[in-house]
C-alpha cells in the first residue's frame, strides 16, 4: 500500500482547554485510541507540533487512557492555550515536531566546542518560543553551569537574550543608570533605595528586577508587596518621565523573556551558572536601555561568591561582557558574611526597606550604610556630585527625607503604595545555649524561608533578631519564621531541626 | 496565630486515577483551589510527596484549574498510580517533598568534584525510586555526559546501579559467557546469531539485551519480533537451563532498572556519555551474571566511535571496569563503515537473522562474517576449542544447521517462535544519477529509521538495497522506507529531502 498525502486532511481533533496548569511546558492530551495518535504514531511525553491554521505550537504529549476526551478531541494545558492563541472547538492538526537542530548545539557544548553567536541565537530563540522541553531545558541549564561558559560565549549569549526581546530605547545620548546584586545575601535589598536616592537627585534610573533565582525574594518579589510592579512599557515611561525612576518587574516588560524560563529550570535544580548569571544580569540592563551600571558582589564563606579571587574573576566578566555591548559597568565588591537587615522574604524585607527610607528608629543599620554607599557611587558615575563627594550627597537625600517623598511619588506613579502584607502563621526560634552568635550559614537561612514559602508566599520568611557578634541567652528568640500556610511553617520547622547550622553559637571567650 | 499539628489530620484528599500516562514521571493532578493545595502553599511543577498509610511516592504537580476534579479528589498519572500502588478512593495526605539531598552530588560533579561510590549509590538510588524530576534526571545525564567521567567515577556508577537491581547467580565457579555491542551501527544484529552459535557448542550464555537508546533497534526490540523477551528470573533460568542460552530483555527481570530511566533521558537528548555507557553495559553484564564478556566496538567516520584512538580509550574503560568488578571484558574492535545487513529496524533486521541461521541465498553474508569473528572469541574463552580453532568450529555450527536449530530451541522455550511483522506503508527511495555508493551516513541513516517509526513501530525501518562500493544508475532503488503510519512515513520521507547526506553517491572514476 503506498501512502496518500490527501489523507492529512482527515488528521484533525477539535481543540479544548484541559484545565491543567503544567507551567511553562506545553501539553496536549490525546487519547491513545484516538485516530490521529494512530495514524501518526505518538507516544507518550513525545513531542507533538500542534497547527491551527498558519500558527503552531510544540507541545509535551500526556496519552489520555481514560475517558477524559472524547475520540474526536484534543485538550491542551494552560500554558499550551495561551501560546498557541486557541479557543474552543478549534480545528487542529497534528504532527510529530522535527527535532530541535538547536539541541545539536548543546550538544557539542558537552563536547567541548564552543557556544558563538550563531549557535547562541539559535538556542536563546527556540527556548523563547517554547520549542525545548523541560529535559532539553535543563540539559542546556546544566551545560552551561559552573564555570564553563568563556567569555566569548558569554557574549554571545547575552547578545542573543538582548535580541530576541523588547528593547527600551530613553533617547540618544541619554545617561540611564542601572545596578545589580549578584545575590546570595538574604536581605540584601538596597535597590528601592538606592533608586529612590538618585531619582531624587535629578538622574534617570529605570530600573527593572527579576525575581527570585534560588533565593527567598528578589527585588521585583519585595517591591510587589509594596506596589504594582507588572508594569507595561508605555506604563514605565510614564513613570520615568515623571519620577526618574521606576521599581519595575523585568518580566512583564518582554525584556530578555528567556530568562524566565532559564531561571525556572535554575530554580529546580538549585543551580547558577557563572556565564549564564552575566549573560542574564547584562542582557536585562542592555535591553532595559541602561549605560552605566553597578553592580554589588557579596563576598562571604555561604555567599553566592566565596572569595575575593572568585570575586574579581566574575567582576571581570562582567565589565568585559558589558564593554563587549558598549554599557559602562562598575563592581563593588561587599561583606558577604551575613543576611543585611532583620528580614528575610518579600513583605519581611519591604517592611526593612521602608524603615530605612522613614528613617525610624528600628531601621536595620547596616541596609542604610550598604545602601547609601551604591547610592554614592551611581551618584558620581552620573556626575549628580564630583567623584568622592557621593556618599555626602547620598546621606544627605536620605536624612531630609527626599528619598522617601521620591520613593512614594514612584510607588504612587506606578498604581499606589500598598502596606505589605503580615503572615497569619509565627514560630519563634529559641537559643539552645548562652553564648555569641559566631555564623550564619546564608545558603541554610535562604532555604529555610524558601521552605516556609517565600517568596510565592510574600509574607513568608525570617525575621532576624541577631546579628554577628551579639551575646545571646538560652531560650531568647533568634529569629522568627513567618509563613501563610500551616503545612509550609511545618516544613520549614521541620528544615530547621535537621539543620542547626543556620546559624551558630559559641561560648563567649572571656 | 500559632500552628497546631493536629490539623495536619485533616489534610488529605481520596484518590482517583487520572487515567493519563506521562511516560515515567509521575504526576499528580489537584485542583489549586482545595484545602490541601491552599494549605500546604502547593504551586504548579511543584515537588508533593503522596502518602497513603506507609507508603509514599514523590510527584509533580499539575494544577487543576478547570472542572475535572471534585474540590475531595487528587488525581494520579498512569506511572504514580503503579508506582505507589494505589486504589480507588485511598485516603492520601500530601506534604512538600524534601529537597532530594543527592542533586547536591549532581551539582558538585558540575562543579568538578569526583563522583564517589557514596555518592553514586545515593544518586542511583534516588533515581531507581523516582525521586528524580525530568528536570533533575536530564542534570545527571547531562553531567555525566560526553567524556566528563573518569574510570574511578565509573566503577562507583556501576557499582550502585548493579546494587540496587536484582542480580542472577548461576552457580559458584560456573562460566557465564556474553556479548555486547556498544553500537552506532545500523542493522549490526550479531547478538542472536552468535548466542545460538555458543550454546549449541555446550557453553553457557543468558543473554539480556536492552531496547534502542538512541538507535532505531536494541536486540531485545528485534527478539521482541520473533519471541517473547519480556521474562521472569525464574522462566529465564528454565530457559538456560534446557538450552544454555536464552534471548531476554534486560528490563524486565530489574538487573540495574535505573539504566531504562536514563536511557529514556539519554533518547530525548540524543545524548550518549561514555562513563554512563560503560557503567550501563557493565552494571547489565555483572548483573546478569556474566563472567567472561566479549564487547564489539565498531570504528567509523559516522559510528558511535569515530577513530581507533577512541575505541582504545573505551576499551580500556570497559576492561578496566569489568576488572574492577571481577569479570574478565575482552573487546574486538570492528568496520563501523556502513550498515550491517539490508535491514535496519526491529523486524527487518530479525529477517536478516534468520535468513543468516538459516543459509538461505540472499542471506547478508558482512552479518554472517561478523557473528562467526564474534562468536569464535567467545568459543575459545570459554573453553570449547582452543585458541585459534574457534572460527572454524562456529562456522561448522551455523552451516551445519545446529545454530539454527539451537535458535528455533531457545525462542520455542521463550513462548514460541513468531513471524516478524510487516510495514504496511512503504516506499523505495530511486537514485538521483548514475554513479557509485561512496558514502554512508550511519547517524542519519539512524535517524531516519527513528523517525519512520522504528523501535517504537517494529516493522519500521529502512530496507537497503546497496553497499558501498556498487554501481548504481539513476532511478535504481536505493532504499526501501517502511512505516506502520501513514503520518510516519511522511515525516520520515520530509527528513529525507532535507537531508540527502544518508547516502552519497560520486561519479565513478574509470
């Protein structure tokens, strides 16, 4: 029997919406005894390119083996819908999706060769238009992890995450400043500040934040509690032109949209890649528009970055990469010993952020001064002050309370401030001995708020009533963990008993 | 509010059966507006571990946003149904599940550790109990990917992926002969060839063969066309024991069941690792037994193994390997060139088998060759002939009828011998011009038959019609495609056109 190609026109199934929120990955459901699984011979978790008229999509296949689906129907997962544009009763086509050529890329990384401009385009553009599966993902993630992209490679990856997204454009010869932590510190959240203090001083600081990696809340996850920060282009422009700031989130803009979805995969294996971080930190502030950037690098023994060695290298690559993209980048390198404030979550940090900014009583000290030192350096990079007189410039901002005035002007621009939200579930954390507190272990304080449910929580996460150095008493508080659901408060209690190193007490030296 | 744990009793749903089959990652379906969900602070893609009494699974989460469950249901895929061995309506409570403490290994190797047997037992035994997501397993396997592992890392590998299977004993001092091909080469279908021949001469030889990794067939996907494979450890040994050798597959007796976990990760990367391999072959050899192994490497521009350097390389890992681990591994390193046979897919290449044990006219006689060299090894180290003679007296058994009777013995034992199906779609591929067969492309040639449908379809595959070396004219078949599906036959004749390197043929130089 030899093949018809007019039989094609017979293999469709009517679309509907599953009702099934698999993420990012797109599914389709079929019935295995359905004809079109038949005749083309799909099986399960095969990849399938779905066709309605002129759009297609690549989607996961999950064999319906019960009676979920009538013969004459398909459904599709959420994220499978919203991609493809579907609507109900839809008439689609099926076919088995052609491998992935990008994949081929991937895979002579592993063997050594080198990831240029070409092959990184071609990778950075399937994975935004959903064509690599969550295996694909996570291979890509994975070979690109530790220390095993170049320079090179870094460029030309951040070079094609910049292209394949929006891009703001503030005017030509127009000065944009910019900063970034590299992260790995909880409560590090100097960003609201630092921007409400160079808006105030006349320059232009759009700034756009991603939200958490593997830590319990990025800036955009703290600024969410506070205000709206899914903020459209046109919206953001607005902001700027009236406040010279905004405290945006980077998603909702379409700026650089694969790091989404890199940083999902990331997130699942508690994996950074060094390259990848650069290529993800660069192409944001490229396509954000910015020229000038700096960028804050923690050192400590459990900070994301271990050594000033490590430190430098990574700073390196980052104002080469930026070089590379004409953007002016500079690097501060900080004390990375322990969390920076008392919170450590969304809600725990903005309440942090606003007590700095009101200049209350109880303000975390060690957030003002870490603050008030990017605010310097931006401030002269800028040229708002004469180099060496930021920091006086800076301090000055914030004790008048221009800081704050700005950063309510900014918060109101952008749909009003909000009061962070408090979590219904507390636990406080007893010392079990006298002593000093002697270490916190970072990387097991940002897990243990991750597991009480930040930052998809807000409210969840750590207060901190000890720093480094400070003489403890048993059974006085060391902390409080905050959650909004029993069984997350559970789990993060249950962390904690498995893992007192998060934070050590030793006997105080006489 | 302070939490109470006895509210965690009232935390559980009943269980229904989805009736979806996700392949091998289980899945559970809840609506994101249930107690549970909202309690416990579940999110989609999440990590639950599943609890009924004293069981438990681990799953992913997909979240039910339309109507498909009750607000007392969860719901659980095909494979986390088996897996946790469910019934309709058990009482299930569900809670985060921990972070899986081994990825820490996988992300340590990424960061140039070594793999200890410490760390390759806890690695394989999470993966055996399926407590690896896609997204964790393909981080592995991506790690230990290309030539990132050494022999100590692979002898750790192999080690825990032998200790956490079943294991075959056949008797204290008793010499257990096997073979295996690490592969790459289209049609190379030695194995059922060379284990009637060595049984028939008296020697033990319990073969267990896996399915295709990233090939169009494994040996057990061509038994499986002719006889059933799919044995018991108990039927397996009656098997033996009456005829000396048996023809199983390797999965279905759980010798080392975290290799078909991998291997599915391995195929939807279309990824090989070569420590993973050796760890692969020689975990299923030891586990099954064996003793003494004979392991076919062909060399070839487009093989798995491209040049004599690297098949020494692999060589010395699998010697070495199986050394480490108390078995005696030889290896014979062959033409990698061009297929072997005419057929490539399950069922075309049993016909290939059976016409070679049978002598009939049009039997390939480059099969035949290479099971007599293959076999002739494996009758001198066990014993049956002396060094030297072994060619001669496997060539004796097969032309003397006694291979193919042993043969038709062993598959009437196993349940019976079949008839190997047939495609009901084929189509023969003419040349484009006069001229000689210079070149063929194993790899795509591979593919090829993959995407007609083979293993998958096992009657799918390519029929060849010419070898290197002969002279073809414009229009003369070069090739047969066979499909099961219509829409297979399709996508396989689209991928032909877009890649004409499968076969190349040069103007013939007189």
């Amino acid at each position: 029997m030899d093949d018809t190609p007019e039989q094609k026109e017979e293999n469709f199934l009517y679309l509907t919406r599953a009702g099934i929120d698999t993420h990012q990955e797109p599914v389709v459901y079929m019935r295995e005894d359905c004809h079109v699984c038949r005749s083309e011979g799909f099986s399960a978790q095969g990849r399938v390119r779905v066709c309605v008229g002129e759009r297609s999509i690549i989607a996961t296949l999950n064999i319906v083996t019960g009676d979920l689906l009538s013969h004459q129907k398909a459904a599709l997962s959420d994220s499978a819908w919203t991609l493809l544009g579907a609507k109900e009763g839809d008439k689609a086509h099926f076919k088995h999706a052609l491998p992935v050529e990008s994949m081929s890329y991937v895979r002579g990384k592993l063997y050594g060769k080198k990831l240029g401009l070409e092959e990184a385009r071609a990778i950075i553009t399937d994975i935004r238009d959903a064509r690599y599966s969550d295996i694909q993902l996570s291979a890509y993630v994975t070979a690109c992890a530790a220390n095993n992209l170049s320079l090179d490679e870094t460029i030309a990856i951040t070079r094609a995450m910049v292209e394949c997204g929006q891009r703001f454009h503030w005017g030509d010869g127009i000065q944009v400043l910019d900063k970034h932590c590299v992260g790995g510190l909880p409560g590090n959240r100097t960003t609201p500040i630092v921007v409400a203090i160079v808006a105030a001083n006349g320059l232009m600081m759009p700034k756009t934040s991603s939200r958490a990696i593997t830590s319990p809340a990025g800036t955009a996850d703290t600024m969410e509690t506070l205000t709206t920060v899914a903020l459209s282009y046109d919206r953001m422009r607005e902001v700027v032109r009236a406040q010279g700031g905004c405290l945006a989130w980077g998603g909702s803009v379409s700026l650089s949209p694969t790091d989404d979805i890199i940083i999902r995969v990331e997130r699942a294996l508690d994996l950074d890649s060094e390259g990848q971080m650069v290529a993800s930190v660069i192409s944001k502030k490229l396509a954000a528009g910015s020229t000038h950037v700096l960028i804050d690098i923690p050192v400590g023994p459990t900070a994301k970055v271990r050594s000033n060695e490590l430190a430098d290298v990574l700073a390196t690559l980052l104002v080469e990469t930026g070089a590379a993209l004409g953007m002016q980048v500079r690097t501060l390198i900080s004390d990375g010993s322990q969390p920076v404030g008392h919170g450590v979550g969304p809600a725990l940090e903005a309440r942090d952020v606003l007590a700095v900014l009101q200049r209350g009583a109880g303000a975390p000290q060690d957030l003002r001064q870490r603050a008030l030192t990017l605010a310097a350096v931006l401030l002269e990079m800028g040229g708002a002050c004469s180099a060496g007189e930021g920091l006086a410039l800076a301090t000055r901002t914030l004790d008048s309370g221009a800081a704050w005035d700005r950063f309510v002007a900014i918060c109101e621009a952008q749909g009003g401030l909000k009061t962070p939200p408090q979590a219904p579930f507390r636990r406080p954390i007893p010392a079990q001995k006298d002593g000093v507190v002697a270490l916190f272990n970072n990387r097991v304080i940002s897990r243990l708020a991750s597991l009480a449910g930040a930052p998809n929580a807000p409210a969840a996460g750590i207060d901190l009533h000890v720093r480094l150095g400070d003489k403890v008493e048993k059974g006085q508080p060391l902390m409080t963990l905050h959650a909004e659901a029993q069984g997350e408060l559970e789990y993060a209690l249950d962390f904690y008993r498995a893992h007192p190193e998060v934070l050590r007490i030793e006997e105080e030296v006489v």
